[in-house]
C-alpha cells in the first residue's frame, strides 16, 4: 500500500477504492434519473437529461461545449442530440455570426419538460441525501473537485 499525504491507497477493500465508489454513484444515479424522467413521461435517458438540464441553464451551447462540460465523446453528444431532437426537446442550428458553428438550444417542449421535471428532481435529491450533513457534502463535494483538478493537471503533460 502506497501513502499518498496520509492517505492510504489503494484501499484493502476494492469497493472502498475511489474509482469504484464514483463509478457506483454514476451508475445508481444514472439508473434512477432514468426511472425519474419515465415515471414524468419524458423518453430521455438519464444522459440526455444532463442536455436538456444544462442548455436549461447555458441555451446555444455548441456541441463541443456540451461535450466537455458532461465530460463524454462528441460522437456520444451527437447521439443524445440526434435523439432529443427528434423527440422535439431540442433543435440545432447555425450560429448567426459563424455559419460553420452549430449551436443547441431548447424548443418550448423542452422547456416544459425541464420545467416539469424540476419537482420530480428536487424531491429525489432530497430522498438520496437524506442523512447526509450538508457541512460533510460541502467538503466531499470540494474534495471531489480537487482531484478532478489534479487528473486535468495530468492531462496537459
């Protein structure tokens, strides 16, 4: 076992190594999510959510942008986008100013379902962080962006 400044790593138990812990948060609130947005009606998948979420909050994001910030491969943004769009939740189109940029945007079907949804999440939110201390997700949450940081860091050499 390695100590990296007091932490001990990798741990003795496989399911208490980081990389499993966040990939079974990932998945559990994938597979939730999902079982949300059936139960509102909406055919999204739990991906596609994190679109319609996000342009909810930053509309005509180009496709790049989308990618990096949910962290998946463009070809992947372009599937979710090809499905929400024929869903009519979002729509694409040139940017006035470079015709050659295409950006996303909600349609006003998208914007009732997000808005829609928004209730169904704030109670399953709630659900999942019951009995977590606010102060300790406030530092879990900083902790999480720090090593977040330092992999990005790695990404550059």
């Amino acid at each position: 076992m390695v100590r990296m400044k007091n932490i001990p790593y990798p741990p003795e138990r496989i399911e208490d190594g980081l990389g499993f812990l966040a990939n079974q948060l990932s998945f559990s609130l994938r597979q939730n999510a999902g079982r949300e947005c059936e139960a509102a009606g909406y055919k999204a998948t739990p991906e596609g959510l994190g679109i319609l979420f996000l342009l909810s909050r930053q509309d005509g994001l180009t496709q790049s942008q989308i990618s990096e910030f949910l962290a998946k491969d463009k070809a992947a943004i372009t599937r979710l986008l090809n499905a929400l769009e024929k869903e009519g939740l979002v729509k694409r189109g040139h940017d006035t100013e470079d015709r050659r940029v295409v950006r996303s945007h909600l349609t006003a079907k998208g914007e009732r379902g997000v808005e829609e949804m928004i209730p169904a999440f704030k109670s399953f939110f709630e659900a999942i962080f019951e009995g977590v201390d606010p102060d300790e997700f406030d530092v879990a949450r900083k902790v999480l962006r720090q090593i977040i940081a330092n992999l990005k860091k790695r990404e550059i050499r």
